[in-house]
C-alpha cells in the first residue's frame, strides 16, 4: 500500500473512532476529507476503499460512507492483517514483545519446541527435517497473550553459522538476515488445546482452549513456504475475528 494511502487511512481511523463515540454514523463527503486532511480526492477514494475492504466503512453510490460502529468496536480483526502488537493495543492493553532465537533444531528432537513442530508443522518441512526456530511473546499488561513460534526452513549458511536477529516480526526477520522480502502468508485458523509447555508459556491451566493461527510464509515465485509460523492466542485474554460485509468493494 502507498505510504501517503497508509498515512491517511490512519488519519480516517481517528476520525472514524471519534465519529463512534459521537454516534456519528456518517463519514464526511470525499471533497470535504481531501480538503480536511490535505490530500487528493484520489488518495482519500484509496484509504476509504481499504478500510471498506476491513469492514471498518460501506461506501453506498450517491449516499455516502458509513461507519460500522460494530466492526470498529470489533478487536483483532484478522481480515485487517494487523501486528499482534497493534491488535493487543487496541483491545487496550500495554503491549510489548520478547523474542528468542532458539537456533538450529530437529524435527525428532525431545524438546518442547520439537513437539510442537512434530504436531503442528512435521508434514510441511522442507530439507533433512530441520529449522531454527525463534520464539516470541506478545504482552498485554506484563501478562503473556500470544505465544509465536516460528519454524524456519529455508537453510542459509549466513542463518547457520551466525545469531540471528529476531526482530519484532518473521517479515522484519527475513529482511534483516534473508535479504529478501516475504511476498504472502497463508493462514489456517485451528483450534488447539494447553499442553504442559504451552500452559506455562501462556499462564493457562493445562486443558485449557487456545487459538491457533498458523502462517505459512513465502517469497515470490517460490512453491514452497520459507517459514511457518504457530501463533498460539490465549482467548481469555484477547478475541479475535472476522468482519465481513453484504457490499461488494
């Protein structure tokens, strides 16, 4: 997305947020936007769209944009493919993040981390069935919310033999130690129960109910994924959903 389109799309927001709170439902016209934020009538047509395509406005013909004041209060909205960071943000916590870089590892090792892979990534390795794999905790408020596993595939000397540097995101990850770019991710939304290890790293009881989304990740024109990611949601803490709309974008 633009950056001026990214910018004023943040701009909208606020704007659309105060409009809630007011129980304001329309959004002004597009000349009076443009003017109010400085910006061509085409670059506010780009921000309004992608917040229509989140299910955050619906743009009627010769209506107007309206606000649905149930999307916005919505958290987690998985169709806007926000950071976790942004999300736990915005369900109003303070939200910060650790990671770890666990190093090179094996499918059919006795760790907790290889369990998790045998369970949930095995059918999908790639190469003599090893990764490295890093580990990362989103907070909200000091207390662990996701837990992310990221199980990475694509064998690099550079990523063998030297630490790597986590970054706050697997995208952050491989432009900083891959040197390219991940062009897509895959996501399956799985149901998945509290193990011993996942209990502890998420202080839930064993048993318990968590969210699993799991991101497979690639680089252009190429078939197979260069990363999986298992990111584990303690849904006492944090909702996730879908917003969709009955209007065509």
């Amino acid at each position: 997305m633009d950056s001026s389109v990214l910018m004023v799309k943040q701009k909208l927001r606020a704007m659309i947020l105060d409009a809630v709170r007011q129980g304001v439902s329309k959004l002004p016209s597009e000349p009076d936007l443009a003017h109010q934020l400085g910006v061509s009538r085409e670059t506010i047509r780009a921000s309004v769209a992608a917040l229509q395509k989140e299910g955050i406005v619906n743009r009627l013909h010769g209506k107007g944009t309206f606000v649905n004041a149930g999307a916005v209060r919505q958290t987690g909205n998985l169709i806007e493919g926000k950071p976790f960071l942004t999300m736990i943000e915005e369900a109003g916590y303070e939200a910060t993040t650790q990671a770890v870089d666990m190093g090179q590892r094996a499918f059919d090792d006795a760790s907790e981390i290889g369990d998790i892979g045998r369970r949930f990534v095995l059918n999908e390795r790639m190469g003599d069935g090893t990764y490295r794999a890093v580990k990362r905790h989103f907070f909200g408020d000091g207390c662990p919310i996701i837990l992310a596993i990221d199980f990475i595939f694509r064998n690099r000397s550079d990523m063998e033999n030297n630490d790597l540097e986590p970054g706050e995101s697997i995208y952050a990850m491989a432009r900083l130690n891959m040197g390219e770019q991940i062009a897509y991710s895959v996501a399956e939304i799985l149901p998945a129960i509290a193990c011993d290890y996942l209990a502890g790293q998420l202080h839930v009881d064993v048993g318990s109910p968590l969210l699993l989304l799991k991101h497979a990740h690639y680089f252009q024109l190429e078939h197979d994924p260069v990363a999986i990611t298992c990111a584990f949601v303690n849904t006492d803490k944090m909702k996730m959903s879908i917003v969709r709309t009955g209007y065509d974008v």
